[in-house]
C-alpha cells in the first residue's frame, strides 16, 4: 500500500488522501524534528508531560498552530489514560490541555467533533494512532490506541458511538492508522497475547495478528490489530489506510518510547476542519 503519511514539512506529516476530498479538512502527525527542545526530546517534542521545559513544548505548539492555520485557544487535548473513554468536543472545549496539561480533558483517549475550526489533538510515542472521517456528515475523529486501549476496542467503539449517537453508518466512515511502532520493533509477553486473544474472539477473528518468536515472546501488530477491530465494526476496508511508518524504526523522524528507553519526547496527531 503507498504510504498515505506525505512528508509536507520537516516537522509535519500530512494525510493527503483526505485532504483531496476537500480543501478544508487538515489532517496528519508530526515528526521529531524542526522544534526547539533539548535531549533528550530533541527537538519537536509536542508533549506536555514528558518533564521537557512547558515554555519549550508550547514554542513547538504555537509553531504547528500557526503552520496549520488553527490557533491553540482552538485546539483539543486530552489527559490519556491508554483506555477507551472517548469524548464529543465542542467549542466551550476548545483549547483545553493546548497550553497547560492541566487543563486537558481528563481521561480521554478519543476524540471527535462535527464543529469547525476546532483542532483535536494527541500525543504518541510509538501507540498507533487512529483517524476518522465521515465526509458526508463533516465528523472527525482521533482515538490514541496503545495495547491496552487497543484490546479495549477504542478503534470499534468510535464507529459504533458515530453510529447510534450520530446516526452514521459504518460504510460511511474512512479509517486511517498512523505511524506507531510495528510489529518488527513490538515484542510483548503472554499477559499481552492474552489479552489480544479475548479481543480477537469476542470479534470471531480466525487471524492472528502476532507471532511467537520465543517462548512466551511475541511479535505483535498492533496496526493490523486495529484494521481487524475496523473491519469487525463494519468499516469498509477500501476506507482503512494503514501507514507504513515504524516509529521504532525510523529514529530520523520519530521519538520511540521503547527504542528510547521511556526518555523521549512525543507527536502529535492533529484533525480539524476549517470553515468554508
């Protein structure tokens, strides 16, 4: 599949399949790179709780903002939890946790908006992202999907909330999974798998997206876990785009929690919708 992640500048990665059906909707994740942070978050570090300087974090923010056309008193940021909590935001939402971490909405991992000119915002270190769009009924959406969110079914559970709350129906709704640590890079342990292997039956999915490489080793791909949740949720799979981005892999344009030991800095995903 051709990469949908386009590099557009050095610090951003745009979703240009989207962006083709209309001029209005901005979507895509950031790099490492481009920012002005220290090690070790050099240099595009977009997180606010990595313990980098906030005054280095928020110079990194104001400069995406400016570069999306969305100012931060418009962004949406959440407090993750790596669960399944999603929220509906608004524009008395707007601008939470885009300054101040303490002001994000707190346990959240997913969020969605019908409303324009609002940003949605998350942060990642290997974790997958996963975007939403319903182009006939102008919904966005962004879940942060580790494992834990993931065998959680955070993916399925924006499909179904859009469809019983917004009355939008699976088939309408394009999917896209972003950069985030692969399955060369993501070996776990058997607490892991079986966690994996409910979510899978509870789907009655015959595919397994893991191998054992060890006893009681295995690699495990998250993105493909996602697409399955996807699918089984009624996503049509000619609207699920899948990068092929390993965020472990490529340290030349992304921070990796686990590559780096748990001392990096974070991206940010990012979806909004201007005005016509």
């Amino acid at each position: 599949m051709q990469e949908p992640f386009i590099k557009e500048t050095t610090s951003t990665l745009l979703l240009n399949n989207w962006a083709d059906q209309t001029n209005r909707l901005v979507a895509g994740f950031t790099t490492k790179n481009g920012g002005t942070s220290q090690a070790p978050y050099q240099t595009n570090n977009l997180g606010l709780h990595v313990k980098d300087d906030p005054r280095k974090v928020v110079t990194n923010r104001m400069s995406l903002a400016n570069h999306l056309g969305f100012p931060t008193t418009n962004w949406a940021c959440a407090d993750q939890v790596h669960a399944d909590q999603i929220v509906k935001i608004s524009k008395p939402l707007a601008g939470s946790g885009a300054v101040d971490y303490q002001d994000s909405i707190k346990g959240t991992d997913g969020l969605y908006t019908q409303e324009k000119d609002l940003l949605l915002a998350l942060c990642y270190a290997d974790c997958v992202p996963v975007y939403f769009f319903a182009p006939d009924h102008q919904m966005i959406g962004v879940a942060h999907a580790g494992w834990k969110g993931t065998v959680k079914n955070i993916s399925g559970k924006m499909i179904e909330l859009w469809d019983l709350m917004e009355n939008i129906p699976p088939k309408d709704i394009h999917a896209a999974i972003g950069p985030s640590i692969d399955s060369c890079c993501y070996v776990v342990d058997d607490h892991v798998i079986n966690e994996v292997n409910d979510v899978l039956k509870s789907i009655s999915s015959d595919y397994a997206p893991y191998k054992e490489i060890s006893e009681g080793q295995y690699q495990l791909d998250l993105k493909m876990l996602n697409k399955l949740l996807l699918l089984h949720a009624g996503v049509e799979e000619k609207n699920i785009l899948v990068s092929n981005y390993c965020t472990s892999c490529q340290d030349d344009l992304f921070f990796s929690h686990r590559r780096d030991e748990g001392k990096t800095g974070r991206m940010l995903s990012f979806i909004g919708m201007k005005k016509e």
